[in-house]
C-alpha cells in the first residue's frame, strides 16, 4: 500500500507569527523539525511579500529546507515553490495563480471597491479619534484586502483599531453589508474577516480551501487562528475537521505545542 503524503498547513498571522510580526526562533525549530517528517505549506490571506517579509529567517541557512515548503499567499490562490536552480537563498517560483478581475468582470469589481471607499469615509466619521494612515484598499490578484485602519499603520495604530474593533464589532457589521450588497450585484463573491485588522473580498470558493487543490491524493492539515465563522480559516477548518485535521489555536506558543504533537505521531 501506497503511503499518502502528509502535508501540514499553517495560517501566518497570529499562527506562525504574532499579527504582522516576524517569526520567532522557537517556531523556526519547531518547522524545521516538522520538515523532516513531512512536507509543510503556509497559506495566508496576505500576499507573497508579506509572507517574505515575516517569515524571512524561516528561509535562512539554519531555517527549514527549502523543497520542504509551499507558500500559498492570497488563500492559497497563488503557489510558490522553491527555485530549483537558485543558489542563494530565498527565491521562490510563481507556479499557480488566479485572476479575480477575470472571474467577476471589471463592473462588478469597480462597485465593490466604491462601496469600501464609501464605507471607509463612514468608518473614519464615526470614530475620529483611531489613528488612519493609508492603504486602505489592496488588490492582490485573486482578492481585495480592506484594511479600515491603513496596511501602512504601525504596531500601536494597529492596536487601537483592534481594540476598537473587538468593542464595536466594526468589521462583523461591514462584512454583513458587504456580503448584503454583493447578492444585489448576482452573489459570487464572499466577503470574510482577514487578520486582525482587514476584510477580504474575493469569489465564491476562493476561501483557504482553494489551497487543498494543491495536494490532490495527499494527507493534508490544517492548523489556524481564525476558525470562528466569518474568519479567513473558517472554511478549511470547517472542510477538515470532521477528519480531525483541523486545528484552532489561538496564539502561536499553541501552535507550537500541536507541532510537537505532530512530530511525536510522525515517530512513532
């Protein structure tokens, strides 16, 4: 009998990383352990340069080998493999992506993006006093990130709309229009919680379970912070655990734990 492949995916922000930070040495050894028993993906709502930027030191020559690991930014609707031939380092190769604007057409996408904006101003009118920088709104191929706050803001900016958000549920409510106006606009598109500061909008399927194309005939799973309904793992979770191949964590020295826990089911 043919032994199926094990694949371990991981979300990034507040899985691997603290929210927007870089990976810490701890979860560096922790993969570069779970690597040597299995193959390990990252699949993330945010886009190749941020995985780059956080998980940078993962690729380093002390990190994980780097034809042990797929990252699969914007949920996994895009696919980098390493560079077969590259010598130095940290080169990845785009091997899949896919196209949101060809999906839903430049009409539907522009109304979209007009609501966000919309939106945004009321955002910034009722509650005046958050610290807003820029960047709200980023297209990243196959979604568009809405970030009320600004992808430009800081630590403590990123803070204050966190702590504002989780008393006011302002991101529940814009999710809940959202997903309201996009029926009236014939549906097929989603709208979810990102992060801890964002919205993502994209087509119908392209959730993280468009990353489970990736591995067809393989063992995959899935581990993630954001598993509640309405948040960006909520899908692969939901799609997996029946297997109990989903994991909730809520913090990354959890994640950890269960990697550990993976590592000693792989050995025995």
């Amino acid at each position: 009998m043919t032994t199926k492949e094990k694949v371990f995916l991981f979300d990034m922000d507040g899985t691997l990383t603290p929210a927007r930070k870089c990976i810490e040495p701890n979860m560096i050894k922790a993969l570069k352990e779970l690597s040597k028993h299995a193959r390990i993906g990252v699949i993330t709502g945010s886009d190749y340069d941020y995985i780059m930027e956080q998980l940078g030191a993962l690729f380093d020559t002390e990190g994980i080998p780097l034809d042990k690991i797929d990252l699969l930014p914007c949920n996994g609707t895009k696919k980098y493999v390493h560079k077969k031939d590259y010598k130095q380092g940290k080169g990845f190769d785009l091997v899949s992506e896919a196209d949101m604007l060809n999906e839903i057409g430049r009409k539907k996408y522009n109304e979209v993006v007009r609501l966000c904006v919309e939106w945004q101003v009321k955002i910034m009118n009722d509650f005046k006093m958050l610290p807003y920088t820029g960047t709200f709104l980023q297209y990243r191929g196959s979604l568009l990130n809405w970030c009320p706050i600004g992808r430009d803001a800081d630590t403590a900016q990123r803070e204050a709309w966190i702590d504002a958000d989780n008393k006011s549920k302002i991101r529940n409510l814009y999710a809940s229009l959202l997903s309201t106006e996009i029926e009236g606009l014939g549906g097929n598109l989603t709208a979810a919680l990102g992060g801890s500061t964002s919205l993502d909008i994209y087509p119908k399927g392209w959730d993280k379970t468009y990353g489970l194309k990736h591995y067809p005939g393989a063992d995959v799973y899935f581990t993630g912070d954001r598993c509640e309904k309405g948040g960006n793992d909520w899908h692969i979770y939901e799609a997996l655990k029946s297997e109990g191949k989903a994991f909730h964590i809520h913090d990354t020295s959890e994640t950890i734990n269960l990697i550990n826990g993976f590592i000693e089911d792989l050995q025995t």
